[in-house]
C-alpha cells in the first residue's frame, strides 16, 4: 500500500535527479564555453586547455562521474526517505551538504583516474547550477503533490475493519499524514450498537455482515483490517466479499488462503500487514499503461482530426443537436464519469427503451438488440466501423478509462449484477477488451464477465499489446458489431 507507492514515488525521483544533474551538466558546459561573450573578464586560469580540449564529446565520461557522485551523495544525506514528510529548508540544506559530498567524491576519482584535462571552473559551475536546479525541482515536486490533493486526485478511500487501540493508532498515522493520500470513509465493527458512533473521529458506517453492501454501494479503493485476536475466527467472509468484488485489502492479523486474490507483505511506520489484490501488475507497470494510453489516444485524436471534424458536421446536418450523446457509466470501484460517443441514435431514444426491454437479445443486465429501431441509419454505419466510440479518446486523456480493459457498464446495470460480476469494476474500463475481440455481442453475457475477469486475472502490458493488435481486425471487419 503505502510502501509501494512511496518505492515508485523514490525511483521516479532518483530518476528525475540524475535528468536534472545531466542537463545542469550541459547548461554549465555551454556557460562556461560562451562566458567571454557577455563577461570580458576571465578570472579562471585554464583558459588555454579548455580552448584546446573543450568538446562536449570529451566530457561524456566526466558526466557520468558527476551523476555517480551526486547519486551516492543524495542517497547518503536521506533525500529518497519520504522528503515531503520534512520542512522544505531541510530539503535545502540536505541539497547542499550532498553537494558538498558529490564534490569530494569527484574530486578523489579525478585525482585517482588522473584526469587532468577536466576544467576546474566547469565543475564549479556543474555543482552549483545542480544544486539550484535539485532545489528547484524539490519544490516543483512539492507544489505539484500538494496541487493533486487539493484537487483530489491523490487520495484513495479506505474502509477501516476494526474499532480497538491498534486501529485507533493506525486511524491517528492517517490523519497525521496527509502526504500518503488515504482518505478514511468509516470504520466498521461487530457490534451494531456502535453504527453511528464517532471513534477516533471517523463514523462506524456497518458490521461485517454489512460489508457486501457497504462495497457495493460506496467507492471504496481499499478495505484495511486491523482487528483483534478474537476476530480472526469471523472476518474470512468479509475478506472473501473484497475479494469477490476485486476491492484490494490490507490485514494486520492472520494469513487466509485467498483462490483469487495475490498476498504480498508491506508495513506501516512498523504495523506489519499483508495485502490481498485481484489485479496483478505494479505500480510502474500501471504507469506505463497510463502513460501509454495518453501518448496513444493523444496521437489518434491529432490524426484522426479531419475525421471528428468530418463527422461532427455529418450529425449535426442530418439529425440535428446533440452530435455528442454522454452517458453517466461506472468506472474504477464504481466511480461515475461521464462517457462520451458520437450519437448514433434518435433523440429520446433513452424513454423509448423500456417499451423495447422485451426484445432484448442479450441475457443478464446489459440490453443490446441486432436491428435496434432507435439507432439512425447514418448511426448504425458509425456502430458497424466503431467510430461512434472516437469521442472516448478523451475519456481516455482525461483518465477516466484505458485503452484496454473492461468496457464501462451503465451504472443502472452494475446495480444489478450478482456479486461475483462487480470484480470487473477493479481495472479501469477501456475502449477494448477480451469481450471486444471475441465476439462482441454474439456472446452471451456470463461469457462477457468471465472474459473481463480472465483479463484482469492475467493482465501484462503484453496482453494489452496483444489485443490492441487483435481489436483491428474486429473493427475493419465488424465482427459481432450491432
């Protein structure tokens, strides 16, 4: 949980540092290179070797000496060990004194390598433009974590299994540290003489036998079991209810043998716990499928311009406003986005779909029907190519939804699925998906949830790779568009 995030949040910035020390390294070089343009007095003597041997090429391994130097230095001062948790002077005077570090640490390789030919006043002014640079980006990085809590973006929403003195200290930690993004919506208790009650300044919202509902109805991203010795005996059906609706969670208690759910072992400032989570994949891999899917959909929206361009007057010629038909869908655990599609249906099509609900060909929640009257002739040509579903790109950049993954119900269906169906809500809903390349809706709808599961039970970059490639040929040959 925390662990995790904080280990990606340190590589990243390891990551970012020594982006920061190479181009403090280049800015210096060009700095010292042109310094007699705009400062005729030169108060370094090396002049004349610098003239000589002063390629950028020749310094490439001297680069690499200043980032080794800098890393070993930032790592020795605590720069990787939650920095957010400490005054921004600290930060600043832990710059320093690695800079100060990295300098010796050069200085002995230079002298133990004997390169003679490096500039003096070149390292001068590497140390202390990356030094100013580190100190800037520190509190870039500050600014923008605090801009992301503020806008809600960096928070996940805990349920806290357990009332007692250890889930009061863990409930204290959270509130302490606002830097880590949970968020507690409740406690929950055995006793239902406590529902409603304040303790440790959070609600008791259920009991455990309330849980399944509680998941179902709240958006919750993770449920965190901190209870007594007695309660071990008790708490297996709530944590198969997690598991059964792909909610991860979070026990300081006993190991359970889990058919679905992953267990990996983490702690809190020394609470040992064990995680259980449905999804597979880390956190930098679920990086690189969000960065993945901005760059994609980013190039498809640029590229396929002329064609939105070309469709939106089309609609609006031929059937009038609105060109756009949004749908309230659910998303990640239940969250509501609004989803966007080029209409391809009359107007009021929505009232009229109770008068159709018998002739609906799909069993389970979900409605489809192959020769559905409402959708205009114009708008089963968009449905058969699939570019009624363009407009989701944007869903895709503004991080609603992936480019693979389960497709995004409406949220009226997903009130109506058995609970074994809710766990396709635990991965982010995309454009395609297992159910897209295999039939689409000429398969039936328990086939269609065991589809999505199967996705998320065995998810890699490489499937979504694998069924973007095979998404093509269902689209170029409408296999089982309606």
């Amino acid at each position: 949980m925390i662990r995790e995030k904080e280990n990606l949040f340190r590589q990243l910035l390891m990551a970012l540092d020594i982006f920061v020390v190479c181009a403090s390294f280049l800015v210096s070089y060009a700095l010292r290179k042109h310094i007699h343009n705009f400062y005729p007095l030169d108060l370094f003597p090396d002049k004349v070797v610098m003239d000589k041997l002063f390629s950028l090429e020749a310094y490439f391994n001297v680069m690499f000496l200043l980032v080794l130097a800098w890393w070993i230095a930032l790592i020795n001062s605590g720069l990787y060990k939650s920095f957010r948790k400490k005054r921004f002077i600290e930060v600043i005077w832990r710059i320093i004194r690695s800079a100060f570090f990295a300098m010796v640490i050069y200085s002995i390789a230079v002298f133990a390598f004997k390169l003679h030919f490096i500039s003096r006043s070149l390292i001068v002014f590497s140390f202390f433009v990356s030094t100013v640079f580190l100190i800037i980006e520190r509190w870039m990085a500050v600014v923008f974590m605090r801009s992301l809590r503020k806008k809600g973006h960096n928070h996940r929403n805990i349920l806290v299994v357990g009332t007692g003195q250890r889930a009061g200290v863990f409930v204290k930690l959270v509130d302490k540290h606002d830097e880590w993004g949970l968020r507690i919506i409740g406690l929950i208790d055995v006793d239902k003489g406590l529902i409603g009650n304040v303790i440790y300044g959070k609600k008791v919202i259920g009991i455990l036998e309330d849980m399944p509902a509680i998941l179902s109805k709240e958006v919750i991203d993770e449920v965190v079991f901190i209870v007594p010795r007695s309660w071990l005996c008790i708490i297996e059906d709530s944590l198969l209810a997690c598991e059964t609706q792909g909610v991860k969670t979070s026990i300081a208690a006993d190991f359970f043998n889990m058919n679905i759910a992953h267990s990996a072992s983490s702690d809190i400032e020394g609470i040992p716990f064990l995680e259980f989570k449905t999804t597979i994949g880390g956190e930098w891999q679920l990086l690189l499928k969000r960065l993945f899917d901005i760059i994609f959909s980013s190039v498809i929206i640029v590229v396929a311009l002329p064609v939105f361009m070309a469709l939106f007057v089309l609609i609006k010629l031929f059937y009038g406003d609105p060109v756009i038909f949004k749908q309230v869908r659910s998303g990640l655990h239940g969250r509501e986005f609004v989803m966007y599609k080029f209409r391809t249906m009359v107007n009021g099509a929505d009232g009229k779909k109770q008068e159709l609900s018998s002739l609906n060909e799909m069993d389970g929640p979900a409605f489809k029907m192959r020769d559905d009257p409402r959708v205009t002739r114009f708008g089963n040509f968009l449905r058969r190519t699939s570019m009624d579903e363009l407009p989701q790109f944007f869903n895709i950049v503004k991080g609603n939804m992936s480019v693979v993954g389960p497709r995004p119900p409406i949220t009226s269906e997903v009130k109506k699925y058995k609970i074994w169906q809710r766990r396709r809500l635990s991965m982010k809903p995309g454009l395609t998906c297992l159910w897209q390349v295999n039939g689409r809706n000429n398969v039936d709808f328990d086939k269609w949830m065991n589809l999505d599961l199967k996705y998320i039970d065995s998810w890699s970059l490489g499937l979504d790779i694998k069924i973007l490639l095979k998404t093509i040929p269902a689209v170029l040959f409408s296999i089982g568009a309606r």
